[in-house]
C-alpha cells in the first residue's frame, strides 16, 4: 500500500523521518516530499506548511503525483473539549471549516453548495486506531475538528466554534486534507495531540509542547502504519 503521512510544520513530521531512517528527497511546488519503504508500505512523508491552502496543495500532490492510497495526517491542536488535556490524542470522526461564512445567503457556517458542512472520516481507520490505542494502552479520543486559516487563542471564539460545530479540537489543516481525500476517494486519518487549550496562554502552550505533542501524534501514526494492511 502507498501510504501518505502529512503534517502542517516540520516538527509533525521530523520524528517520523527520524523513524524511517532513510529516504529520497523530492521537491515539488515548494515542498518537499520524502519516499521510502517501511514495514510492508510505500511511504510519502511531507509538512505543507500551515493553513488550508497549503495542505490542499500537500495532500492532492501526494495523491495525483505519488498515487497515495490512504491519507494520514500528525499534527498538533487545541482543545476545545474539557476532557482533552495538553498530550492527549483525538482523531477526527468529521470535519468542518470554521471561518467559511456564505450565511449571507442563507447557508449554515461552513457550508458553500456542492460542498458539505462536514466531511467524515474513514470509520475503518478510526476502527483500526481504537484498536491500536488499546493495544498500546493509550487513551484515544473521537471527535470533530474544526479547521481554519486562524490561531485560536480567545476564549469567544472558541466558545463560539464549539457551539457552533459541536466541535472537540481545532486547528489549521485537517479539514482542507479531508476535502481533498473525498474529493479523490482516498480514506483519510486526522490524527492530533492537543498542544494548547485555544484560550489566552495558547501561545506560550503551543511553544512550549508543539515538539513533546507531536511526537505524541507521530509515534501513534507510526503504529497505524504497521497496523494497515
Ligand atoms: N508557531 C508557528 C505558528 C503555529 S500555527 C509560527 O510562528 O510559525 C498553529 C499550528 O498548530 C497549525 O498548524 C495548527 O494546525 C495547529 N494548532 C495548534 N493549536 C492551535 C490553535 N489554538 N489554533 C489553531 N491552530 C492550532
């Protein structure tokens, strides 16, 4: 299987480098992509750089230009639900666009025609990451990630993306990545560790646990990875 492990920055993906030991180097549109062979699977690794735009440009490289078959993104978020704690894993069952607002015309937040408020994840993934979680006897998470070309750090409009989306965790790339992957009919994963709670001290939290949180995430990935068939 020709697998896509994807980040938004390159502490997401320098464990996983580090764990595959050895790849080729490709450059593309301003990226670098990372192809190797690891436990069984053909890999192609890469950070896209943070925001929507880039990590749709990211995933559909991976999938027209590398043939990848499954989508995994590591990355770090906030939290919106009180159970998350700094360290904690949660993977998306759905996935929404925030700060898409056509409500103008009569449409919910997050929602423009043709498209959908919110795209869901593949539940054969999900499946496999309970089960890899209990086996590694790590708490896994389920819930909905908000994504938008925003940092969160204010407690307003946190309070309002929960409301408004019934959301668990928000962050920057995963719900672009999961358009793209439904678009080409390609299962996706989107997979964080929660590295600030979207509130006042958000930034000082992200500086302080982006690294120990995405290597969380990474090492989770890594044993999906050996777990997919
Ligand atoms: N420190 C970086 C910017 C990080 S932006 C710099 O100065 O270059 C935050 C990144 O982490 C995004 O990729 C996003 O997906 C994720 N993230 C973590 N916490 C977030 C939050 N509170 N709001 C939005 N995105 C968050």
């Amino acid at each position: 299987m020709k697998i896509a492990i994807m980040g938004a920055m390159p502490e997401e993906i320098a464990p996983i480098l580090e764990k595959v030991g050895v790849y080729t180097t490709h450059e593309i549109a301003g990226n670098k992509y990372y192809t190797c062979r690891y436990d069984r699977h053909d890999l192609v690794i890469a950070y896209s750089k943070i925001g929507k735009v880039f990590s749709a440009l990211t995933a559909a490289t991976m999938i027209e230009t590398f043939g990848a078959q499954t989508m995994l993104f590591s990355g770090v978020a906030g939290a919106i639900s009180p159970q998350l704690a700094i360290g904690d894993l949660i993977v998306a069952t759905r996935l929404c666009q925030h700060d898409l607002d056509i409500t103008a015309f009569g449409h919910p937040y997050g929602y423009v025609p043709e498209g959908a408020q919110f795209v869901e994840a593949d539940a054969d993934l999900i499946q496999k990451a309970v089960a890899v979680a209990a086996e590694m006897g790590e708490k896994l998470h389920t819930g909905v990630i908000a994504t938008g070309d925003q940092f969160v750090a204010d407690p307003v409009r946190k309070a309002w993306i929960a409301e408004t989306f019934a959301a668990d965790a928000l962050e920057m790339e995963g719900a672009s990545v999961a358009v793209v992957c439904e678009a080409l009919d390609v299962p996706f994963f989107i997979l964080r560790a929660i590295s600030d709670a979207a509130d006042m001290d958000a930034g000082f939290d992200f500086d302080s646990f982006l690294e120990s949180s995405a290597i969380i995430s990474a090492d989770f990935v890594m044993k999906m990875v050996e777990h997919i068939d």
